[in-house]
C-alpha cells in the first residue's frame, strides 16, 4: 500500500511528524508498505524544500511562497501540499491534525480529491475547551479552529486518536464507533538502542549542567504559553526543605520558557533550576540516563486530558522512575500508579511529597523504573501497535469504496 502522510508542521523542533506520523510510518515500511510524509515548514522555513529519506520513509518540505506572508501566500502552501499528495497517486492519505495547515490540505483533498480514501489523525484536542482557549488567538481564530476540527473529522472515512479523551470527543461528533481508532504514543526505538549510557558520560553530562553528584530531577518537552511545568516550580520549594542539593533540569524550548525564569527566579531558586534549551533528540539518552528522577506535572483540563504525551513513552523507556499527575492518558500509560507515582492533579505539594519519596527511597524508585520501561514495550512498542494502524487504513478502504459516489 502507498501512503502519503500529511504533517503540520516541519520535522523539527516540533514533535507531531518526528515523534508521531514518522514513527507509524517506519512501521509501516518494515511491513512492507510505501509511505511518503509531506510536511509544511512554516515554522522552520530554513529547510522549505528539503526532501530526504529516512527508514525508509521518504520526508518532503514543501516550498514556501517567495513573494511574502500575506494571508494568501500562507493559503497558498497547504493547497500545493494537497495537490502534491494527489499527484502521488496514493492508496490513502493520512492527514495529521486537522486544522492549521495540515487540517486545509485535508479540507482541500476531501473537496476536490474525494475518492481518496482519507485517515484523519487526531493528538490535541483544538478547539472549544481546547488549545484555541488557551493560546491567544482572537475570537475569530478560535471559532474557526472549532469548526475545523469538527467538519475535518466528521468527513474523514476513519479517524485515528491519540487518547482515550479524544476518543470520547470524537464520538461527540457524531462519529460512529467503528471509525474511531484508539493509537496512543508509542517509544522511539532510539531509547532502546541506547538504553545503557555509560557513568562517566552521565558524570561529564552533569558536571556540564553544573549538578555534580547532586539528585536530579528532570523534565523534558516542548514548554508552551501557559506551561503546566510551573507545577514543578512550585513544589521545589518544599523539596529543598527536605533535600537541599537537589538539582531539576527543564530541556524545551517555546514561549513559556521566560515565565517559568521569572517564576524560578522569584521563588528564589537561583541555581537549583537548570534551563537546558533545545537538545537534540539524539542526545536525549543521555540526559535521561543521567536524571534520577522524570517529572511530568498537569492540571486537570480537557488540553492536558486529551494529550498522549511522548514524552512519558521516553521516560519509561529509559527505565527512569516517574512523578505524574493523574490527568488522561498519564494514567493508563502508567497503569494507575504500578509503573510511576501519580498525585492529584495541579497539586505541588502532592508533587513535591511524591519527589521526596521517590529520591529517598532508590529501592521503590529502582522497581518503578523496571515496571514502566517493560510496560512501554510490551503495550506501546509501535513494532505492535502497527497492526491496528493497518486495520483503520483498511476501514479507510473499505469506506471509501462504499461511498464513491459521494
């Protein structure tokens, strides 16, 4: 089978396409099919045009417009990536979220493209109640956000969902059951190759951050405006009292990065607070290896319990014992507390006990550690979940056969 995959964004340095519809799609080429991912490079314009080949699945950017930014040089871009897709001749597109960029593409293909069989991929929630609320867009923004993702999903023969939240949601659409499928993030191959880091490299790596020998406490991902990892700012205070040389790392880049400064810097945290920036994706092991604890801290919100966060896949993968929230998919990926410390979310001081415990006592955090990473590759492993993967595609299949005369 030919696939063509559609992202919304590039590569780098966000996660959708790198961390989610690349990983499906290397799947997919071990069993045997063709997968193509075109990706809109909007917010990494350097790489506009760049095609490469990775696994076995071929990676385009698209061009960008040379002749500005206006409204109809962006609406330009994702009506080249819907005619690049059917160009290719595909046997099904699957298009990743279904507004921005992508979510046009899609829009465009099932209006002037609607015999191709169309998989709608679905990994926030976006509209009401959803990231349109919370990042600041204007009112309009946000209303068409809301619209988007509805008429996108409700047209797409299948859907596939990264949660059991957006399962919910989409049911809410009026879809039926069946063309609904549940595919949570699953752990980068990566983790597992690179699975023991040698102690001087983890020694170098900490004296680099400045930590020494000191417990570390580590958070990784993206840092969006109103980051939740404020969370952690402000159970550390506590976790000074009881451990004074306590160290946490933050690694992510975006735009909440300066308020979660100002907040450690308020708190009078000073040097106990490391931001690490941007770090390479290849170099991640390492960091992990080196922590003795992974953070994940979420308030209770339809955003936080829609997410399937990768980077929790990334943390037990490594075999690293897990402080969470007890928000959506956190719960289950850590199977309700067996493979991780999960407190009451939006709770610090909750947060900040659980880190006490887990630090003072490496024996549970040890046996913590060994559960989460057998459970990552025994439930999440995407070498397993391919086979789901393939049996939406072929509902796709199926449907679109059914409907052709739509």
């Amino acid at each position: 089978m030919h696939i063509v995959m559609i992202g919304p964004f590039a590569w780098a340095p966000k996660g959708t396409v790198s961390a989610r519809a690349f990983f499906i799609g290397r799947a997919l080429v071990e069993q045997g099919h063709q997968v193509t991912i075109l990706m809109p490079p909007y917010n990494n314009p350097s790489h506009a045009g760049w095609e490469w080949a990775r696994d076995g699945v071929r990676l385009i950017n698209m061009s960008l417009p040379s002749w500005g930014d206006s409204a109809q040089a962006r609406m330009s871009v994702p009506l080249a990536t819907a005619r690049r897709a059917a160009r290719l001749q595909p046997d099904l597109l699957h298009v990743f979220k279904p507004l921005g960029y992508a979510g046009l593409a899609g829009m465009a293909l099932r209006l002037f493209w609607p015999r191709l069989p169309l998989v709608l991929d679905s990994d926030d929630w976006e509209g009401r109640g959803g990231w349109a609320d919370v990042n600041p867009y204007p009112r309009l923004w946000r209303w068409f956000f809301a619209w988007q993702e509805g008429w996108l999903a409700r047209r797409a023969d299948v859907v596939t969902v990264a949660s059991r939240t957006l399962q919910t949601q989409m049911w809410g659409f009026g879809i039926a059951p069946e063309r609904v499928f549940y595919l949570p993030n699953g752990p980068d191959r990566l983790f597992r190759a690179r699975r023991q880091v040698p102690i001087q490299v983890q020694r170098q790596l900490r004296q680099e951050l400045g930590v020494g020998e000191s417990p570390l406490a580590l958070y990784v991902g993206h840092i969006s405006y109103g980051s939740e990892v404020s969370l952690i700012l402000e159970a550390l205070p506590l976790v000074v009292e009881a451990l004074p040389d306590i160290h946490t790392v933050i690694v992510g880049t975006g735009d909440g990065v300066q308020a979660l400064r100002e907040q450690a810097q308020g708190a009078g945290l000073g040097e106990r607070v490391v931001f690490a920036g941007w770090v390479d994706h290849q170099h991640m092991p390492v960091y992990l290896a080196a922590a003795d604890l992974a953070l994940y801290p979420y308030r209770d919100t339809l955003v936080n319990r829609a997410k399937s966060p990768s980077k929790i896949t990334a943390y037990m993968a490594m075999g690293k014992p897990i402080v969470a929230s007890a928000v959506g998919e956190t719960v289950e990926y850590l199977e309700g507390g067996r493979a991780g410390l999960l407190t009451a979310p939006g709770d610090a001081r909750a947060f900040a006990k659980a880190m006490i415990a887990l630090l003072r006592d490496p024996a549970q955090a040890a046996e913590l550690g060994r559960r989460a990473e057998q459970r990552v590759w025994e439930r999440y492993d995407w070498a397993r979940q391919v086979t789901r993967v393939e049996h939406a595609y072929q509902a796709a299949i199926a449907r679109g056969s059914s409907a052709k005369n739509r």
